[in-house]
C-alpha cells in the first residue's frame, strides 16, 4: 500500500469516528469483492454486526437494531443477492464478505448477532476469526455440518416444488407456522429463491463443519419454540453457551422484538468491551 493510501485510510477513520460520537444513521451501499451490498448503520459505541435469515433481509434486524441503537453501533447489510445488495454470478466467500464489510466500515472488532442462516454464518466467522468477534449471538440458527432434520411431509414438499411461489408455500408451512403477514410475504420476496434461485454460475464456497472445540467467544443461544426439533437441537450443541428458548416460530425477530432486544441488550451489555 501506498504511503499516501495509508494517510486518506487514517483520515477517513477519523472522521467516522467523530461522527459515530455523535450517533448517526446511514443508508449506503459498499463495494465489497466486487459485489455491491447495501449497508445500513445507526448508532454509537461498540460495534454489533447484524446477519439476516434465508427468509428475508436486513429488515428482519430492523426492530432490534434500531432499539440497540441507543448503545451500540449497530449495522446490518444485505447479503450478496437478497434484498437490494448485487453480484457478479461467480464463486464468492460468505465469510470473505462479512470481513470485508467490517473492514470497510473501518470495524476492527464487533459482536457479530445472526438469525438462521446469518446465525451459521456467524458462528463460522467467530470460529475462522475469533480476534474480529468480541461476542456471538446464535439465534434459531444451524451449525454447520449439523444435518438439519425436516419431517418426511416437508422434505417431500420441498422436493416437488417447481415454482417459487411452490417453495414459498412449503417455507411458510415450516418456518411461520404462526401465520403469515404482509410483512413476512414481502421479506421473502427479497430472497434469491423468490427471483428463481442465485444466478447461474453464482455458488457461495463450502464452509468446513464448525469445530465447536474451537469455539471461545461469549455466546448467546436462542432457540425458537416452534422451529424444527433438529434446529433447536443444533443450538444445544454449543459449549458454554447461554441458552435461551422463545415461543415463537422461525420470525421471533419480528414477532417479539422487545424480548429478544432486552436478551440481547442484557447479554451484550455484560460484555461490551472497553
């Protein structure tokens, strides 16, 4: 790098500093390996990285990362292909692009807080670099390598699906079995499955079988009530984890937000580094 390079990187880093002093919100997007993600950013203090679902985007942070807001610089971002983040259809690393949005926000450590999908993804990230991660929270999420088990019914459901709005159906039947809104329609409608599945030629790299021996972070489990028994079953597998059950379905970040906001704000407040 560039002497001069290394003098506008300082510069900028001064600058949101002073500016996340004083707490602000911002809406932008970032290149990131050469994919184009939209980042949303609010608040001060210590940094808390929000991961989204496979049934939506960012959104389904919203509640909890605007309430936290108040203590943490909390920033959410939609993953390569949801919501309104864009790639080129090649092979891209899911842990590559959460460090590179943590580098681009200048975030040298951050609680990284992940739901489903988000949730596998975190814990993989704290597992591969454990130095970037200062707390993880494991919400209604898998661990990889874990096999996740769906009833024989579902599993044949998924398999004879051939349409989108086919594969929205069996997804509701499993993961909202409290019922549907408008909202949770319009959150799936931002997913790669709802434009027909990822591009051709766009594949996410295999992530290794999460080595939970390794695992050291401080970590918060919640597990949602009516999720798929397998699902809960992954979370119970954590070492040392606190351990938290909500009687919700799949969208307990959406159906009960206050709680899951004061479990979070508890666990991350006893935590938050200096």
């Amino acid at each position: 790098m560039a002497p001069w390079d290394g003098r506008v990187r300082a510069r900028t880093r001064r600058r949101l500093r002073g500016r996340r002093a004083e707490g602000y919100r911002r809406l932008t997007y970032i290149e990131v390996n050469k994919a184009r993600l939209w980042v949303e950013e609010e608040g001060s203090g210590p940094a808390v990285l929000f991961l989204h679902g496979g049934l939506g985007d960012s959104r389904l942070w919203k509640p909890e990362a605007c309430a936290l807001a108040e203590d943490f610089r909390c920033v959410r971002f939609d993953l390569r292909f949801y919501g309104r983040s864009r790639a080129p259809a090649e092979e891209w690393s899911t842990l590559d692009d959460v460090r590179g949005v943590l580098d681009a926000l200048a975030i040298e450590r951050a609680a990284v807080v992940g739901l489903s999908l988000g949730g596998g993804i975190a814990l993989d990230f704290a597992l591969a670099y454990p130095e970037r991660v200062w707390a993880l929270a494991h919400v209604a999420a898998p661990i990889t390598g874990v096999p996740l088990r769906l009833s024989e019914q579902h599993e044949a459901a998924y398999a004879a699906a051939q349409t989108p709005e086919d594969e929205m159906r069996v997804d509701f039947e499993v993961w909202a079995p409290l019922g549907v809104d408008d909202t949770i329609q319009e959150l799936w409608h931002a997913t790669p499955e709802a434009r027909g599945g990822l591009p051709e030629g766009a594949r996410p790299q295999p992530r290794p079988d999460a080595d939970l021996g390794r695992l050291g972070t401080p970590t918060l489990a919640i597990i949602a009530k009516h999720d798929p028994p397998g699902l809960q079953d992954a979370a119970r597998l954590l070492p040392n984890a606190q351990l938290v059950e909500v009687d919700s379905d799949h969208y307990l970040t959406l159906r009960k937000p206050d709680l899951v906001t004061r479990l979070l704000k508890e666990f991350l407040q006893d935590r938050r580094p200096q």
